[in-house]
C-alpha cells in the first residue's frame, strides 16, 4: 500500500505568519500537468484511501428496503388513522370523503382553501413516517441492532 510520502516529494511551504505547510511535489515517475495560465507545470493529485470503512451495508439491491414493508406500512397506517378521533370521524374517513367533492369537478382542481389539501398532507405524512420507521426497523433487526 502506498503512502503520502511515497506518492512524492514532500517539500516545505512557508504560509501567512511564517506557518509552514506541507505540499506535494510531482515525483519524477509520474507525468505533470502544464498550465497555459501560469505558464508554470501542475502536478497530478491523487486522492488515495489506506482504509475503506463501511459502516452501513451498501448494497444496491438493498437501497429500497425489503419489499414486504410497504403493504405492512400501509396496513399499519390505515388502522390506527381510521380511528373515529376527529369530531367523531377518523383522518382516513375525512381523506377518503373530501376526494369525492374534489373529483365532481374534475378539470379544475382543487381550491387552495379546500379542506382536501389538510386531510391530504396530513394522512400522507403519517403514511411516509410509517413507511421510513418499518424500514428502519427492518433493516436494523436484520443487521443486529435489535
């Protein structure tokens, strides 16, 4: 494995205040690059790791989760949102009656006042929780966590 110092040449550089800074030369195996702007040659840089450290699981097969948690998700936020709380009628039932309304006059949409839009974003959003907690869960018991 390669090291800093056997990448190239390490030379002194003098900073504000008299700090000295640590720059890298181009060695003389590897080609350098010349600047038309500077009239002055540009040393390859490049960015090497010693180490690789993985602390999640990176598989891209794995990014979306397992396929089995959105139906429970979806269960799992329709019971508890039917439950009558809000003036007698649950977040799902007053979702599911204001789309109706909505869908009467279907060209146009609907208003921006219209009790639609409440119901939507707040029955959406728990949906959304539901679903990113049940990966997280799913994930974390399979790689022993819980």
């Amino acid at each position: 494995m390669a090291t800093a110092c056997s990448l190239g040449i390490v030379a002194p550089i003098t900073g504000l205040a008299g700090a000295s800074l640590a720059r890298k030369v181009a060695s003389p195996s590897r080609p350098a690059l010349a600047s038309s702007f500077t009239g002055r040659r540009v040393a390859n840089k490049v960015a090497r790791s010693n180490a690789r450290t993985v602390c999640f699981d990176d598989n891209f097969e794995r990014k979306f989760g397992e396929p089995i948690v959105p139906g429970i998700s979806l269960i799992g936020w329709i019971l508890p949102s039917s439950i009558p709380c809000i003036n007698g009628d649950s977040l799902s039932g007053l979702f599911f009656k204001s789309i109706g309304p909505e869908l009467a006059h279907f060209p146009t949409g609907p208003a921006a006042d219209s009790p639609f839009w409440l119901w939507m974003i707040t029955w959406h959003l728990g949906l959304f929780l539901v679903l990113t907690l049940g990966q997280i869960g799913v994930q974390a018991r399979k790689q022993g966590y819980l």
